[in-house]
C-alpha cells in the first residue's frame, strides 16, 4: 500500500484580497493565512505517515517580493526531509519559469521536474513512477498530456499535471487535455491542479483536482485543502480530502421579504450568519452578504445603502467577535407593490425609472452620458473589485434604483416640511 499527499495551488504568500482596507480586520492572519495552510499540510503529511507530497503546481504567486516566500517553503520542506519524505512539484503558470526571477537551493528530498519536456521520477523502494512537466511559461496553450511518457511496467504510475482539461469555470483554459487523452495513458492517478475546487473527474482511473488550500477571495468558497490517497495496483485508490485552510469564505444569502424595521433585516442577518459560522466552526468565515427580497423597506434601505451596510458589520462584530469578518454586503431587494406607484410627479419618475431599468441599452447609453463624471471619481471607485463599472447594466440598473430611492425620500421629506 503506497499513501501520498496530492496537493495544489499554494499560492504561498498570495494576499486574501482587500478586507485589510477595513479597520478592525485580522490583517495578521490574513497575511499569514496561506503560511499556516501550509504548515498544516506538513503536519497532515508528518501525522499521516505519507510516503511523498505531490504539488500540482502553482507553489507560488508569481514573483516573489523578496526572498522570504522562497525560504519559507524551504524551511518547511525540511521538516519533511527530516522525516525522510520526498516532494515532487510541477510549476503551473503562476510560478512558472519565466516568471520566477529568484530561486533558492531547494533540500534533496524535492524534486522539480522540467519544463522543457515531460519526464519521470521513480521511488525504487515502492516501486512507484511519477510523470510530469512543469510549465515553462506563464500561459500553456498546448496538450502537454500527449506528450507524457508510457507507463512503467511493473510500477505504480501517476501523472503529476497543471491544468483545466476542457475547461472549469473562473479558470484559463491551460494545457488543455481531454478525460480520454489521460485514461489513454494508462497511469493508475492523475494528480491535477490549477482548478481550485476539490472535484474527482473520473475513477478509472482516478482523476483529481484537489483544489486550492486557502481560499483567497469569494469566489473560492468552502473547505480548501488536500487529498491523502491511498492507493495499491489493481484496486481502485481511497481518496479523501483534509481542510487545510485556517479562514474561510462564503456566500451569505439573507431574505428581507416581509421585513418591517432595520432591526429586524440584522436579526435575519444575524440567524443566518450564525448557521453558517456554526458549520465551519472553529474556522473563522469571512462572508459576503446580499440582501433579498420584496421589502417595504427597499426605499430606506436603497435612500442610505451606507447605514445597512454599517450596521451589519457593527452587529458581525458584536455578535461574533474574531470568528466571522464581512468582506462585502451587497443589497439586491425590491419594493413591495413595484406595480403601484406614487401618484402625481412621483409617479412619473417611477415609470421613468422602470422604463430606464428595464432596458440594457438604456442603461449602457446613461453610462456613456455619464462616463466624464465616473472619471472624476476617487480611485477606490474606479480600481479593483469594487470598481463602479459603467458598462455592467446591473450595476448600472442598481446605481439608478438607489438615486430613484434617495430623491424619492427626500423630495417626501421636504413636501411634509413645507
């Protein structure tokens, strides 16, 4: 019986993207979160007595800043050597070789493979073979599959490779291969990276992508880690996945319909995030919020989006403490009785804007009327994920149905003053 790690996408040193922007976030273990994923996976290696790590690629993040990313990974990769482990890495297109500008002597229990071309590495004792190539650029547009060599007679063989097959969601489409292309090969494993949810393509033979082992932003949701496989020739290997990940993310949908007050959209809030804290306990979750739903409270909400939006992350804190973080809240109601709209001048900027909302083009065409005065907007609006972007119509349709709301509040607020 051979037992080995399969892991991928290190991303070492990768930052977990912008909760540093707000005060009071644990900016210390967000920078540190990939480090300590890793050292879990050293420990899960060391505690499960494995015969080698394999590292699908992306190690790293690109470039290193300085040396002490690649140091890092040296001084944990001597806790194997120590233990008589080897590990076998492949470089993806993060840390391919014409990005890298440094490297490190590695120990000789690693073993980096080629990217020139496909090659193989053997375990004599255990009588296993290991085949793979490294990226040697940071964009493989190539079947690297196809070039990999025959099987080993008599060995236990696995292909090590850095790709997305014929593509996965949110992923470029590198060395793209076919499920057919691989099975062809005749190995007993295919160890995959590059896409970072855990997914077993197929089980004869097994193909695997183990997924990323910390999330770094919302779109990687859920547990994130490795698989120990255990696998003898002639029987179908045992894979199991290990969270390895020390905070994670998700996607926190909250209901509004029927809600009365404000206290009572954070209550609903408040019993969601719970469940979901609970589920991950004792990692802590960063989650971003959308509110749903047919509300009376729409127009104040959409009037003073900034004030629902405070008044959640003050009762995360309030409520959770350092076991729960909010990334984003994004408020996507609206109006209870749309249909029935304010008589007089109201009325007539509510069909106004249900007309303009209903339209892309509309929508596209405000954009360009508006595009100088987006331009004249802070940074912080025009960069990054939270950018405004003019040209989505949903973000577009949103902007609209918060201005429809505030003028409406206001213009109220002035006819009962005068």
């Amino acid at each position: 019986m051979i037992k080995f790690i399969h892991s991928a996408d290190i991303h070492l040193d990768s930052p977990l993207h912008r909760l540093e922007v707000y005060d009071g976030a644990p900016v210390d273990r967000i920078r540190q979160a990939s480090r300590r994923a890793l050292e879990n996976l050293v420990d899960l290696a060391l505690g499960e007595v494995v015969d080698f790590v394999l590292i699908a690629g992306d190690l790293f993040d690109g470039t290193w800043k300085d040396y002490n990313t690649g140091l890092y990974f040296v001084s944990q990769a001597r806790r194997l050597t120590a233990a008589g482990i080897d590990i076998f890495i492949i470089s993806g297109n993060h840390d391919a070789a014409g990005q890298m500008t440094r490297s490190l002597p590695y120990p000789e229990n690693i073993h980096l493979f080629s990217h020139r071309k496909a090659e193989t590495r053997t375990l004599e004792s255990l009588k296993v073979a290991i085949h793979g190539q490294s990226f040697g650029t940071a964009a493989v547009t190539g079947n690297l599959a196809a070039g990999y060599p025959e099987p080993v007679p008599g060995y236990v063989n696995i292909g090590l490779l850095h790709t997305s097959l014929t593509g996965r969601e949110g992923h470029e489409t590198y060395a793209p291969c076919t499920l057919a292309d691989l099975e062809n090969r005749g190995y007993d494993y295919w160890a995959l990276g590059h896409v970072h949810q855990f997914e077993i393509v197929a089980e004869a033979p097994m193909v695997v992508f183990p997924g990323c082992i910390q999330g770094r932003h919302v779109k990687e949701p859920g547990a994130k880690g490795c698989v120990r496989v255990n696998l003898e020739a002639g029987s179908v290997p045992e894979v199991v996945h290990h969270p390895l990940d020390v905070i994670r993310w998700e996607r926190l949908i909250v209901d509004l319909t029927g809600a009365q007050t404000i206290d009572e959209s954070l209550d609903r809030f408040k019993d969601a995030f719970e469940k979901e804290i609970d589920k991950h306990d004792p990692i802590p979750v960063i989650a971003r919020v959308e509110f749903v739903g047919e509300t009376e409270l729409h127009a104040q909400i959409a009037s003073d989006p900034e004030h629902l939006k405070e008044s959640v992350r003050s009762a995360a804190i309030a409520a959770f403490g350092d076991r729960a973080w909010i990334e984003k809240i994004k408020v996507r109601t609206y109006p209870k009785g749309r249909a029935t709209p304010d008589p007089g001048p109201l009325r007539e900027l509510g069909l106004f804007v249900e007309t303009l909302t209903s339209s892309e083009s509309d929508l596209l065409a405000l954009s360009n009327e508006l595009s100088s005065l987006f331009q004249k907007l802070p940074l912080d609006y025009r960069r990054g994920e939270v950018r405004i972007r003019p040209d989505d119509p949903q973000q577009m349709r949103e902007i609209v149905d918060q201005a429809h709301a505030l003028l409406v509040r206001r213009l109220k607020k002035d006819a009962a003053s005068s």
